[in-house]
C-alpha cells in the first residue's frame, strides 16, 4: 500500500477521533495534534510497509545527564506500545502503526496512549530536568488540531519536528 492510498483514509480517522470535519497538514504533510500541555504529530512514513508514525517532542530544552537518560531507559523497559528517546534537547514519545491494517480502534488507541503518556511525562520531566512542555496548559483538555495561536507558543515543536 502506497503512502497517497492511506493518506485520505488517515485523515478520515483522525477526523472522527477528533471530532472535526477537517483537519490539515503542516508543510511536510503531518497532522498536528494538541491535547493540555502536550502536542503531538500523525504522519505517513513511506517505507514497506507503510507506516503511520505517532509521535510528540514531551519536553523540549533539556540537557543531556544521566539522570535523564535513566528515566528514559526505565520508561522503555517498562512501557507499553511506545519508546522514549533523547534526541537534540527533547524526549520523543512515539509509536508506529502498520497503514495497510490500520483500523480506527487500533488509531484511537494509539492516540490516547501517546496523549496520555506525554500529558503525564512531560510535567514530571520538566519538573525534574527543567526544559518546558510544548504549551503552558489548560486547553483544550481533548485533542484538537493545532491552531494558529497554538503555533506561536510552540515553536519547539517545529524545531523538533523532524527527528527521523
């Protein structure tokens, strides 16, 4: 299955789950994502097979020790369906799903654990590493598109947007 294929039946899902009749992409074609502090990115990745790759920088600004990278191991070792990582100031979560058996349970899971997780790990990160949340919090308390006005407050998100 080609990645122009699973495109439109992607974003036809994350229309659902969101709640929304449309959604766009950002200038490499990902769909961006916020829910509280927490942003995350839906892209389509062109490999064989395709892949749906969920992701979200949790916290951004962060100094490379080796407290941090404990947790993160401990976060691996321990987790479930998702991998943390540091790369160039920010943990990543992230996940990939396999397109050509994508199913919205399947998505809708995906979605919710990656959220979840990031909602609660960024702040415990933060609080422990410093470096900052990808928004300040508050709303929206569901997943939403991201807006114009939540672009200007995250722009670590587009400087670490690209990790792979």
């Amino acid at each position: 299955m080609r990645s122009e294929i699973i495109r439109p039946y992607l974003e036809k899902l994350l229309c659902e789950w969101l709640g929304v009749p449309v959604i766009a992409t950002d200038d490499a074609g990902r769909y961006r994502l916020r829910v509280g502090t927490s942003g995350f990115l839906v892209e389509v990745v062109d490999f064989q097979p395709v892949l749906v790759r969920i992701w979200s920088p949790v916290a951004v600004g962060l100094t490379k020790s080796v407290g941090l990278l404990d947790t993160i191991n401990s976060l691996n070792s321990n987790g479930l369906g998702l991998r943390a990582f540091f790369l160039d100031g920010s943990v990543i979560l992230a996940t990939e799903l396999v397109a050509e058996t994508l199913d919205p349970r399947e998505l809708d899971f995906a979605c919710h654990l990656l959220a979840g997780a990031a909602e609660r790990l960024g702040p415990e990160l933060v609080e422990h590493y410093g470096g900052e949340t990808l928004f300040a919090g508050g709303p929206p308390d569901e997943a939403s598109p991201v807006t114009s006005a939540d672009e200007e407050t995250a722009e670590p998100m587009k400087a670490s947007a690209g990790y792979l």
